[in-house]
C-alpha cells in the first residue's frame, strides 16, 4: 500500500535532513535482502485470541503470540532476519 511507502520516503528525508545538518555521513544506497523490513502505520487489524493480524495487501497472517498486547494498535513492522519474518506491534496504552 501508499502508506509502506510514505513510510520509505520519510526514512530518506530524515537521512537526507541528518545529512544536511552535518549529523552523519551522505546516504548510501542499501542492496535488498540485507535486513528488509516494512512499517503499516495504518489499517492493521489484531486478533489475539487465534493468534493472527491483519495487513493490509497481505490480508490475515498467523503469528506466535509471545506476550500479550497491551492498548491500541498504533503501528506494525515486519522485519526479514535470517530468512524468517517477524512482526513488532507498537501499542498506545493509558499508564
């Protein structure tokens, strides 16, 4: 979707803006495959008691339920490491 990429692009200003404020070196460009990941900010759905999540163009995807979240679904990553994918669900909660 639209939004996985705005994501992409928002990464490359912040490098661009890093850059241009003399915080780090000139962005280098990253061949695939080494650490793909892609962020939903939007649009995600969590169904905790069968263990799957919604995402949007992939539709419902299985996950193991490690801990239980805790709030409002706020944004999902899916990460590549060693050829297996991992979700990382950021929650907004009341303290």
């Amino acid at each position: 979707p639209s939004q996985a990429l705005q994501q992409t692009l928002k990464d490359l200003e912040r490098a661009y803006r890093n850059f241009f404020a003399k915080r780090t070196d000139f962005p280098r460009f990253k061949k695939k495959g080494g650490g793909d990941s892609f962020r939903y900010p939007q649009g995600c759905k969590l169904d905790q008691a069968n263990s799957r999540l919604f995402l949007p163009k992939l539709g419902w995807v299985r996950y193991r339920n490690s801990r239980d979240v805790l709030g409002s679904v706020k944004n999902i990553t899916v990460s590549q490491s060693n050829g297996k994918w991992f979700a990382s669900i950021q929650t907004e909660r009341d303290v």
